[in-house]
C-alpha cells in the first residue's frame, strides 16, 4: 500500500512497549502495582542472574505496557526519572478522573499540578516514585480522537 506521494503506508503499527529506567525492580513493582494499581503482566528472570523481563500495564489496559528497566550503569542511573528534561513523559488516560486522583492522594502519589478542566479533558499531573512527570488524564467524550483519514 502506497500514499499519494508513492511512500509506504503501514497498515497497522502498534508501540507495544516503553522502557522505563528503574532504580530496583521491585520498588518500582510496588509503586505501579501496589499504588497505582497497575496490573503485573510478567516478571521472569532473563539472560544474566541479576537481570529480569518486568513488564506493566494500567489495568483494563489494551494498548502500551511499560517494562520496567534497571539501570546497569552510571549513564543508565543518571536517566532515572529524568528520561524527558523535566516535560510530561507519560499520559495515563481514566475513565473517572475523581476516583482515580483521590486514590493516589490517599496513597502517597504528589501531584504537582493541581486537576483543572481543559479543552480536551480533566487533567493532573504527577511524579511517579522516580520522578518522572505523568499527567492523569480523563478525555472528554471525543476530544481526543484521531482525525479522518486523508487518504481515499
């Protein structure tokens, strides 16, 4: 399949993964699943002794997993929770904005921006336990979908 300027168009592409650069597996299995509820997809033990496959996901999710990364060197470490400059670096979407906020409040989760309404949706942003910025976010209904197709 061919666009208009005769480049190829991929049919289906899918991110199936993200690598998060973690300090220790298992603090980072007890963040994600033990407070933001994520669920454990797999945890296995890899190649060398000291290495594991640890891999998460937002429950009900069917779209992008995190695998959780441990850092095997001083570059690696120095990239812990700062794996973006300091911008947003991933977009946790809800279907109920208010239950999920006043859960991770009560888990110890800081948000340093406070919830606010936006065009597209009700938003916080928060740091994991590296860190790294997440914004919360629950779209308003069609706010967020893709525009149609350009091509005939």
């Amino acid at each position: 399949m061919t666009g208009t300027d005769h480049r190829p168009i991929a049919a289906r592409q899918v991110i199936a993964q993200i690598t998060l650069v973690v300090r220790d597996y298992d603090e980072a299995i007890d963040f994600y699943v033990g407070v933001l509820g994520f669920v454990l997809i797999e945890d296995s033990i890899i190649a060398s002794p000291d290495k594991r496959w640890v891999v998460v996901a937002p429950p009900g999710s069917t779209g992008s997993r995190l695998l959780l990364a441990r850092a095997v060197d001083d570059e690696q470490a120095s990239r812990i929770g700062d794996q973006t400059g300091g911008r947003v670096f991933l977009f946790l979407h809800t279907d109920d904005f208010w239950r999920d906020f006043h859960a991770y409040k009560a888990k110890g989760v800081i948000f340093v921006r406070e919830p606010r309404a936006e065009s597209y949706g009700t938003v916080a942003v928060f740091r994991d336990l590296y860190g790294n910025l997440w914004d919360l976010l629950e779209p308003n209904a069609g706010a967020l979908k893709p525009p149609p197709s350009s091509h005939i």
